[in-house]
C-alpha cells in the first residue's frame, strides 16, 4: 500500500493498464495517452458490455461501490485495454486482501492471455501469407 491506494498493472497484447484502487464511493476514471479523464462508461461507449466485464473482479465480493478506480490505459484496442483493467484490478485487489485469491483465481481473474500478434517475416506479405507463386 502506498499513500492509501493499491496499485495493479494489468496487460493484454500491446494494451496496459496501471490501476489504482482506493476506498470510496465506486466512481471509475479512466486517463489516457492524451491525458484526459474519462468516466468508464464514456471510455467503453461502443461496448457497455466491456464496463460489466471490467469490473468483475470487483462484482464477486461485492464491492463496486467501496473503493474508486484511478485508471491509466494505454496502447492496443478497447477490448484488450478492457481486459488489462479487469486484470489489474484484480491484482489490486490481492494487495488489498491475500484471502481473495482462491475466488479470484477460480474465475480465471488472475491469469495473463499469452497470445501476442505474429511478427511479419522474410520474404512474406504478413505473418503467414507467401508472396504468389509465378510458374513463368
């Protein structure tokens, strides 16, 4: 714990998020790249769906509206910052308390998807695609 928040660093593809937990009323702002604040409704507009996923971990103990989010987000697209959030989150909340993690691992809240983009190669269009074959 540092000056009364709780730090998490969550990460997807090229996505990461630094979240900083404190006890409050539930409020969530997001800060982007360009340095501005943004509620996480406003962030997550073309998917409201996402905002429920982000704060899951939170939602399994119910305590959506005891601690307030601080959020920095950069890189990647919406859906892999929302689950870079939702990870550091989680990681937030195992400072907060040690006793939550046997829930927070059975949901599969702790646990980082491995899968990165494939680098373009040698001689190859993108990652996979050959260049055409020409018989003459």
């Amino acid at each position: 714990m540092n000056n009364n928040y709780y730090i998490g660093i969550g990460r997807r593809k090229e996505a990461t998020a630094r979240v900083y937990l404190t006890e409050g009323k539930g409020q969530a702002q997001i800060r982007t790249k360009q340095r501005k604040e943004k509620k996480l409704e406003e962030y997550f507009y073309m998917n409201p769906s996402l905002c429920k996923d982000v704060l899951k971990p939170l939602s399994l103990f119910n305590k959506e509206n005891d601690y307030d989010l601080i959020v920095r987000v950069k890189g990647s697209g919406f859906h892999s910052q929302a689950e870079a959030i939702r990870l550091g989150i989680a990681r937030a909340l195992l400072k907060v308390s040690p006793e939550y993690k046997p829930t927070l691992k059975s949901f599969a809240l702790l646990k980082t998807d491995p899968r990165k983009k494939e680098r373009e190669h040698i001689g190859f269009k993108t990652s996979r695609r050959p260049t055409q074959f020409s018989k003459r």
